[in-house]
C-alpha cells in the first residue's frame, strides 16, 4: 500500500477575487515586498552560469510571498520596523523555496505553480543541491546579525519541516492516518515556518508583541494547511492549475478524509480501500470517492476545523496596537480561508 499521506503547503492559486485581496494585504508593505524580491536576487548572485540559470527560474516562480507578507507586516506592528525585516523577509522566502524545491524532488513533481520544476527543467540532482544552496544562503545570512533569536526561529522551523518529512515517509497505513497525526504533520510541515516568519517580523520592530504573534501564526499557518487540502476536494484544474482530487490520485489523507471515514457505510468505505489499492486510481473513482467524502460531512467538518483555528489566529492579534499592520494581519486570516472558496 502506498506510504503518502497529507501534501503540505501546495500554495495552489486562489480565485481572482482571493488575489486581490492578498493585494490589499499587502499595501502597507508594497515597497518593501519589492525590496525583498531585490535582496533575494542578490542573496542568490553567485559565480556559477547554471546556479544563476537555476535561480532565475526559482525566482520566476517564487509565487505570492505570502511569508515574506507575514515577516514584513508582523515588522510593522508597533510602527517601527527595522530595516533588516526585508532581510529577514528575503531569508524566511528561500527558505520557503527550498522546502519546495525538496519536495518537488521528493515526489517527483514536474509542474509548481504552472511552471515547470527544477527537477523537470534540469534534474532531480540539481533540484536537491539548489534546495542545499537556498538553505545555506538563508542560514548564512540570517546568522550574520548579531541578535541570534532569529537564527534559532529559523532553524527550528526549518528541523520540524524536515522531522515531518520523516513522519509522513514513515507511514505505511495512510488510512489509519488519526486526525491528531495530520494536526502534528500540518504543524510540523506548515505551521513551523509561517509562525517563524510572524516570530521574526516581531524581532524586527514589535518585541513586545512576540508572544502574540507567536500564537497568531501558529493558528495561521493550522488554517492555511486545512484550507489548502480543502481546495483538492472543491476546485478545478482550472483554478488549482492540477488535476481536481490529485491528493486522492496519489493516495493521500488529508483531514476531509480523515473526518469523513468512520462515518462511512461498509460499501462506501469499500470503495475507498478500492481507490487506495489501485496504483493508477481512474478519474471516475476519484470523483466517486469526492463524493462519498462530502456526502459524510468531511468537507464541513474540515472547514470547521479550519474556522476554529481562524478564530485562535484573531483572538491573538486583539492585543495588538490598532495600525494598518495589525488591520493587514486580521486580514490574511479571511484571505487564508477564502482560498478554497
């Protein structure tokens, strides 16, 4: 039986509507997100033809920074942020990347965000040194500051990433896969990274509110990783640009599942052991299946799951001075569950 469990953090392309309103998001910030994408290309120059070849795809590719939002506005809170914060926003992106270019690798994957793959592009043993290489430039630079908090957000962040790695490889009965498994994977895998992104904006401008944006971006990052497996149950190609049920394709258990099995009658869960068994699951079964799990609630109860987190990420930010930062901040938690809508 195939070990895959839950993908992680797809960053699969909202509605239009959705995009625009990450715009919004991202206004009292704008300048600097255009500083950050600067400081990436310089962070990335090196004396080699094929890394810089390499790197201009990536950046191509680089997708919504919604992170580098998240370092940028966390920043911002208290109306001072320092000016290394698009330093640290350009070093939580490549980290970011390079999590990606891994599991690109890792699943072999050829297609991110419509675009090809570094290991479709060039090779899949490129692919695993350039995701070595962002990781290194990202810890590299991180560490030169002489406040070494940061560095220790970052690389625990970057530790829980690849210990949930570890825990999905390791799993060999996906439907058996517990609903409290999936929350430790999606916080792990998901949640680590967009918290250390809220953790080090804090450092860079609004200390005092750490422990706060702590909290919000743990909460954040449990809902965008729900949102995100919702999107494989309610959106088409055409809106997630790959196939409609691909987690399902590829015998994958996200939380929509997860809820809806033990509700399930012995003829619908045979069907869903039929999609598991088959190494190639046709189309038919997979819409079949889709339908089996919103008819058992599993869709409701995920969404669920995902309101409450939104509402952990909110509570958390009521302390907050009222700036556009902290309006910006609010924001992104409708943004985060609007994206399977």
């Amino acid at each position: 039986m195939s070990t895959s469990v839950p993908s992680i953090a797809s960053d699969a392309a909202p509605p239009p509507g959705v995009v625009s309103a990450l715009r919004d998001i991202q206004t009292p910030v704008r300048d600097r997100l255009d500083a950050v994408t600067r400081e990436m290309q310089r962070l990335l120059t090196a004396d080699a033809p094929l890394l810089a070849q390499v790197g201009g795809h990536l950046l191509a590719m680089k997708g919504k920074m919604f992170r580098p939002t998240l370092v940028l506005l966390a920043s911002d809170t208290d109306g001072q942020a320092e000016a290394h914060a698009v330093t640290m926003a350009a070093v939580v992106e490549m980290t970011h990347l390079a999590t990606l270019v891994h599991d690109d690798a890792v699943d072999h994957s050829v297609l991110r965000r419509g675009m090809p793959t570094i290991n479709a592009l060039f090779s899949h043993q490129i692919s695993v040194i350039m995701g070595d290489f962002l990781y290194s430039v990202a810890l590299t630079t991180i560490s030169s500051f002489d406040d070494l908090r940061p560095l220790r957000i970052l690389v625990d962040a970057s530790t829980q990433m690849t210990v949930g790695e570890l825990r999905q490889l390791s799993v060999t009965e996906p439907l058996q896969f517990s609903e409290a498994d999936y929350e430790l994977l999606i916080r792990s895998k998901t949640a680590s990274l967009i918290g250390a992104a809220c953790q080090i904006g804090a450092l860079c401008g609004a200390p005092r509110h750490l422990d706060a944006l702590t909290r919000f971006g743990d909460a954040l990052g449990m809902a965008f990783q729900i949102a995100d497996d919702l999107i494989d149950y309610t959106e088409t190609a055409e809106t997630t640009g790959k196939p409609t049920g691909l987690d399902l394709r590829e015998h994958k258990v996200t939380l929509p599942l997860i809820a809806a099995l033990p509700r399930l009658s012995p003829a619908a869960r045979a069907r869903v052991d039929a999609l598991f068994a088959s190494s190639e699951p046709e189309d038919a079964q997979v819409a079949d299946v889709i339908g089996i799990v919103t008819e058992a609630g599993g869709l409701e109860y995920a969404r669920a799951r995902g309101q409450a987190f939104a509402a952990q990420a909110e509570a958390a930010l009521v302390t907050l001075p009222p700036t556009p930062a902290r309006d910006s901040l609010m924001a992104t938690i409708s943004y985060v569950m609007d994206r399977h809508a």
